[in-house]
C-alpha cells in the first residue's frame, strides 16, 4: 500500500538531496564499529574519556543526526506540508557537517592536531545554523498545527541548544575556560542533545508515520500535546538546574520529560494493540525493540540515584543510543529510503510502463536478518555495561559494521533499477500540438 496524500512532486525536494545524508551515515556507523572494537580496552574507563566521548559523537552526529538531517528536508513538505527554502544550503550543511564530525574524530579520538578542534566548531557551526534558517522559516510559514510540526520546531530548538552548549565544549577543551559546573553542563547538553533533538523528533514523526505504515488508529493530538509539554518543561527547567548547580534541582527538572515519555510509550502500546494489519514485518520487529529498549533506558534514568558506580551510564546509552533511537532509525530507512526511489523514479510512470513495487526496492535478505544482528549488536554493548567486560565491544563494533554495510547495500540495493523508457506515443501532448487554436478553427 503506497500513500502519498498530501505529497506533491513540486514540494518535494530533489532526491539527492536527503540520499547524501542517507548514504553518508552507514559510513560513520562502520567507523564508529571499527573504533569500538579498536578502542574495547579503554572504553569502560570512565564515560569521558577521549574514546567514549568521539564514539558517542560518532553515533549521534555521523550515524543518527546525519540520518534526521537528511530526512526533515524530505518530511517537511509530506507532514507539514510546505517546501523548505534554500534547498541549495543543503550540500553545504551536508559539506560542513561531515567535516565537523569527522575533525573531532581526527582530534579527540586519535589528538592528530589541535586545529582540528578548530575545524570541528567551524564545521558543526556553519551546517547548523545553515540548516536551521530554513527548516525553521519553513516551520513557522507551514499552516499546518499538527503536533508533529511542534515537535519538530522542538527538536531543532533543541539541536540548536546543544550545538551551542557543544561549542563551548570545544573551546573549554582546547583552551580550559570554563567556569562553570561541567558535569551539569554535560548533563545538560546530552538531554537536549538525547532528549530534545533524537527522542523529540523520533517522538513526534512517529505521530504521523506509524499510523500511516502500519495502519494503526491516528495517535491522539490531547495526548501528543501533553507529551511534547512535559517534555518542553523538562529542556527549559534544566536551564535552572544548570545556574544553580544542584543534582537535586536536576532531578526535579527531569520529572516532566520522564513522566511525558512513559505516557507516549503507554499511548502507543495501545495503538500497536489496535492496528488493523496484524501482519509484523522486519521494520515493525525494529520499532518493537526501540520501544523496548527506550523503556528499558528510562527505567535506568529513574532508578539512576539509587545506582553505585558508572556502569549505569554505559547501560543508559547503549540501551538510548543504539537500542531505541538506532533501531528506530533504521526501521525508517527500511520505509524510507525504497518510498523515496519509487516516487521520485517511478511514480510518474504508473499506468504508461512496467514499474517495481517498493517491496522489489529492499533486499529480502538483509530485511530478515538485519534486526537479529541489530539486537545482537545491543546486547553485546549491554552485556558489556552490566558486567564490566570490555571484550565484548569487539563483537559489538563488528556487529556495526555489518550493519553497516547492509544500510549501504540497501541503498545501493534501492537504486539499481532505472526508470523504464516510455514510448514517445505516450507523451499526451504531443498529439495536440498541432492541432489549432479555437480562434484559428474555420467551418465547415
């Protein structure tokens, strides 16, 4: 089943512009995986060190937000209906971006240079406030009051905020002026960077693109509501966590942002229960285990004062990072990437040639296995973090980088079939080209 309503070929953008995210990001999941496994000996050392920090930013930046960048260009005008402008700034958003990931892993991962930080900030700087001027134009000019478009101006509101805040980082860490509380500010920075950007996006997409995939009732907008305001009270009340430095303060503020989070995941349970197709594919089996693990991470965030030594942090962000949100991103590409291909190649086509259906588009064998390797990949890093064992980064790093691979092979998968030729007998206009104008049409 193929909906598209409310999509329009005039608002969509051209299709390279979300693939150059789409195929960059398996690159950096095969990189990150490389470096888990190279760097396994140090990586339980403690949650700041040079490796754990690149390999998180490896992971949200490369993999996650090289994914979300790429797809808002495309979901802008299918959920809220309107053309981003300036689409030309979106090769250097993607340009810059890269540079500015792959700079920190040149200098805090493996301290080739330190203007390589210096590469980074200009990098991540200039993508993000050139991506963020004309998503948020188009967000503010949409008409559309869908809970999805709040979330959406949330989630850039807050990937803005954590940039900022990631700034200051690169240049406390290669200058050392920071005054203030960094264990506060690195708390900070990781919820609107987890919680505001990844969680809030992933949230409010999955308001409009669950019921749409898989047929399940429309989520309601009351309870979208609440959710994206508890959410919002916990990104700003943290800003007072932060002036006044107090772990209990902290605690306070993320009550909200929890309580808002079980009650989507309550929501959702329901309409999952309420679908009308039952059947349950490889994508659907990759939202099952996000969901799982996204509340399996909160329950680790709740119980979090009550836990003794840092194992709890590595147990959060692999059951966050690589659980919930990797999972459910690549559920998405799985949708996404062979929905993409199919319209911007052979919608057009339907009724005049012999056109693949989008099933044709993905590969049989990476869908079945891809989410058993996935979820082996997870249960490494959390066995990892329960048990202290560090060995066992090296067959999660692997495990990435086959997964990986198959993101890459799906996309390559995905555009190997050409648009048919169609026959120049068919090009309607051309048959009344000649005819005469109604002026120029003589009786008789």
């Amino acid at each position: 089943m193929i909906i598209t309503s409310g999509l329009h070929i005039d608002q969509a953008p051209p299709m390279r512009i979300p693939f150059q995210f789409f195929a960059t990001a398996p690159a950096f999941m095969i990189i990150a995986g490389l470096c888990m496994a190279w760097w396994h000996g140090d990586m339980l050392l403690t949650p700041l060190v040079s490796e754990s920090v690149t390999l998180v930013h490896l992971t949200v930046l490369g993999w996650l937000s090289m994914v979300m960048l790429g797809a808002m260009y495309q979901m802008i005008p299918v959920l809220a209906g309107i053309r981003v402008p300036l689409l030309k700034w979106a090769t250097w958003v993607y340009a810059m971006f890269v540079i500015g990931v792959v700079s920190i892993l040149a200098q805090i991962g493996f301290s080739l240079h330190r203007w390589f930080l210096l590469t980074a900030s200009i990098g991540l700087l200039v993508a993000i406030v050139m991506f963020f001027i004309p998503i948020a134009i188009a967000l503010v000019r949409t008409p559309a009051k869908h809970p999805t478009v709040v979330a959406m101006r949330m989630a850039i509101l807050s990937l803005a905020a954590a940039m900022s805040m990631g700034q200051i980082f690169l240049g406390e860490y290669a200058h050392g002026f920071l005054d203030l509380d960094r264990s506060a500010m690195v708390g900070i920075h990781l919820t609107w960077g987890l919680l505001g950007w990844v969680a809030t996006l992933i949230i409010g997409v999955s308001f409009q693109v669950l019921p749409m995939f898989y047929m399940m009732p429309v989520f309601p907008t009351l309870a979208a509501g609440w959710i994206l305001t508890g959410i919002g009270v916990t990104l700003l009340a943290l800003l007072a966590a932060l002036y006044w430095g107090t772990l209990g303060l902290a605690l306070v503020a993320g009550i909200p942002g929890l309580l808002a989070v079980v009650y989507y995941g309550v929501e959702i349970l329901k309409l999952v229960g309420q679908r009308k197709r039952k059947i349950v594919d490889a994508t659907f089996r990759f939202w099952q285990f996000g969901l799982i693990c996204g509340a399996a991470s909160l329950a680790v965030l709740a119980l979090w004062p009550l836990m003794d030594g840092e194992w709890s942090r590595y147990l959060f962000g692999a059951l966050f990072m690589y659980g919930f949100a990797g999972s459910i991103v690549l559920g998405m590409l799985y949708k996404i990437i062979p929905f993409l291909v199919w319209f911007h190649r052979f919608s057009r086509l339907v009724g005049l040639a012999d056109v693949p259906m989008m099933d044709d588009l993905v590969p049989e064998w990476s869908l079945k296995w891809h989410p058993i390797l996935h979820m082996a990949m997870v249960a490494c890093l959390v066995g990892a973090a329960v048990s202290y064992q560090h060995l066992l980064f090296i067959p999660a790093g692997l495990l990435l980088v086959v997964s990986g691979g198959l993101v890459a092979w799906l996309i390559f998968f995905a555009l190997r079939p050409k648009p048919p030729e169609v026959a120049q007998a068919m090009d309607f206009n051309s048959f009344f080209k000649d005819m005469p104008k109604p002026g120029e049409m003589k009786d008789g």
